[in-house]
C-alpha cells in the first residue's frame, strides 16, 4: 500500500522535470530580454499559458510540501518570485500583456509567502538563518523590481496597472520586513537603493512607479490590506472625540449624547477593515 503512493509521486515528479526540460527554448526577444537573470534564474520554465502548467504548479506544491524547514520554503519561495517575474517580462514580449498583468498578482502572491516563511524561520531557526534570508530577499527583490518596470515600458495602459499594482504591494511588503526585522536605519538604506534604481528608468516609467511607491510609504509596518488607512481614519476619530469633549465642557446635558458621536468612526474603522482584508 505504501509502493502506490511513491510510485505516483515519483512518476508526477518525473513528468514535471520531462516537461519543464523539453519545454520549447525562449526565442530572442530584443532589449536584452534573452539575458534577463534574477538570482540563479535566467529562464522562468513553463508559462502560464501553457496547457500543462498546472504541472509546474504540482511540482512546486510538492517541493513545498517536502522542504524540512520553513527556512528552505522561503528559499523556494524567492526562486518562485524570480520565475514568475521573468515569466511577466516574457509574456509581455510575446503581445500577451494581459497574461502577464494578471501572472503578477502570482509573483506578489510568493513574495509574500517567502516573507512569512522568513518570519517564521526567525523565529523557529533564529536570527542568523533569517537575516541571511531577508538579505537574499532584498538583493533579489531589487532585480525583479528591475525586471517588472522594463515591462511597463512595452505594456499597453490597460495592463501597466495590474503590474504597477505588484510593484507597489510589493515594495510595501518588503519595506515592512526589512523595519521589523532590521530597523530603521536598514530601511533607510533599502529604500536609497529603490530610489537609485527607480531613477534609471525611463521618464515615463519612472514617475509612474515613484507616484505609487510614495502613496504606499504612509502605510509602513501596517499589513498590505489597507490597516494603514485605518489607522489614519482612527487617529481622525481620537481627533472627533477631542473636538466633541471639549465642546461639551460646561454642558452637562449634552455629555450624555456625547459617546454616541464618538463611537461611530471605530465602528465604520471595522467594518471597513473586514472589507479590505477580503
């Protein structure tokens, strides 16, 4: 009974290795993207217009699934990140750019996943493990960042969004890792390389990455889901409740009809939270 179940992992293994090799070779697509390289990655494997991606993600399910240590799913995880960033530049280069818009949402998504598994090493592995985790991170993340913008400047407007929307996110996420684990002063430091690198770029592409980056600079060390406009829509109800105390000093009568005003905003603070954190 235990033969069946290793038979038919090894077998979905082997296919997934045999179709990731004999996968037809990326053509040359100019602008350098045939040299395109993040990490260790220089080619993303299968896209996800092929009929038989589902296999790669089978492959990576199982690599997860057998990793020892949360420390070697975020390693796995920053490999993921850097194929599915070069499978968006490939897409594009191929007039698939609304495949590719949509692919980036997958990218963000191991981006995330890779931090989680970052903390949560941190935690089982210690702080030695993790930190050399989040620099690989960060030095990785940076070329990938470099990577999605070449993309906008070949993506027609209706897709520039999605991946604009991935780069902001994104950044976010990892500029909430590096304060929380590193401190301020590594923060600091990483967002001077952002911005040397977003300076670079075109004009065009340029401003439209600084404009998203600089909206999402108000919400650090909040989660990506949009705590950070709640916490500023919390502080304008301390705001209201000040307002409202001091206009009721000497009137007794309405002191009573006070706390109602007051507990309006909290409540709407929640409800909104639940909706952004759908």
């Amino acid at each position: 009974m235990t033969k069946l179940p290793r038979i038919f992992l090894g077998t979905l293994l082997t296919l997934v290795v045999l179709t990731s090799t004999f996968a037809p070779a990326a053509p040359a697509l100019g602008n350098g993207t045939e040299e395109a390289t993040i990490g260790d990655v220089t080619d993303p494997g299968m896209l996800p217009d092929s009929g038989f991606y589902f296999l790669k993600n089978w492959g990576r399910s199982l690599q997860l699934m057998f990793a020892a240590s949360n420390a070697e799913r975020a390693e796995l995880r920053i490999r993921y990140a850097n194929e599915d960033a070069l499978a968006v530049k490939k897409l594009c280069a191929t007039g698939k750019c609304e495949i590719a818009a949509r692919h980036a949402e997958r990218y963000e998504l191991q981006l995330q996943n890779a931090i989680q598994n970052a903390e949560q090493a941190r935690l089982q592995q210690g702080d030695k493990i993790a930190d050399s985790l989040v620099s690989k991170m960060e030095q990785n993340y940076l070329r990938q960042q470099e990577v999605l913008a070449s993309v906008l400047e070949q993506a027609p407007e209706p897709a520039q969004n999605g991946i604009l929307t991935a780069i902001e996110n994104s950044n976010r996420r990892m500029e909430n890792m590096i304060l929380a684990q590193q401190g301020q002063a590594a923060l600091e430091q990483y967002q001077h390389q952002v911005t040397q690198q977003t300076n670079n770029m075109g004009e065009s592409t340029r401003l439209k990455i600084q404009q998203r980056l600089q909206a999402s600079h108000g919400q650090l060390d909040k989660p990506s889901t949009g705590t950070g406009n709640s916490q500023q829509a919390s502080d304008n109800a301390t705001g209201q409740n000040q307002t409202i105390q001091q206009a009721g000093q000497g009137n007794t009568q309405n002191q009573g009809g006070q706390q109602s005003p007051g507990q309006g905003p909290p409540d709407m603070n929640d409800h909104g939270n639940k909706q952004q954190g759908k």
